[in-house]
C-alpha cells in the first residue's frame, strides 16, 4: 500500500503492534496549571524502500497526542 509522508508517496507495509505503554507524562506550568499529555499511535507502517540516515528501517506512524488539564487554579477557570 502507499501513504503520503512528507510530499512522497511511500509503498509501506502495516506492521502490527503487539505490545503498547502509552503513559501519561504530567507537565507542571509557570501560571499554576498540571497538564497530562499521550501520544496515542493509531498505525505503524515500515517503508519498504526507504531507510534512514543510519541505513535502519524508516517506520511512518499515524497517531495523535491527547492533552487533558489535571489541576487547573480556579483564577484561571471561567467565570459565569
């Protein structure tokens, strides 16, 4: 199959994942705030004909990064 990287199509092949620890890292900010961020991986495609640098494998992933607050200080909540 091809999929867009950058401006090139790239022929892939999907590469089932066995095992995921997708943690949460918490992320403590100057105005007060704690916000806990993942990086969910939706796919993992290894590219059939294209390597890295280092001549490894180049592995293209689909993902998305979900970002929550965990403590938030009231004076900055919205007020009604």
């Amino acid at each position: 199959m091809k999929i867009k990287h950058g401006r090139q199509d790239v022929e892939v092949d999907q590469i089932e994942v066995v095992k995921s620890d997708e943690p949460w890292c918490e992320y403590s900010l100057a105005d007060g705030s704690k916000i806990r961020v993942r990086h969910v991986l939706g796919a993992m495609f290894r590219a059939q004909h294209s390597f890295t640098e280092d001549e490894d494998p180049l592995y293209i992933t689909r993902s998305q990064i979900v970002v929550i607050p965990a403590e938030i200080p009231d004076d900055l909540r919205r007020k009604e």
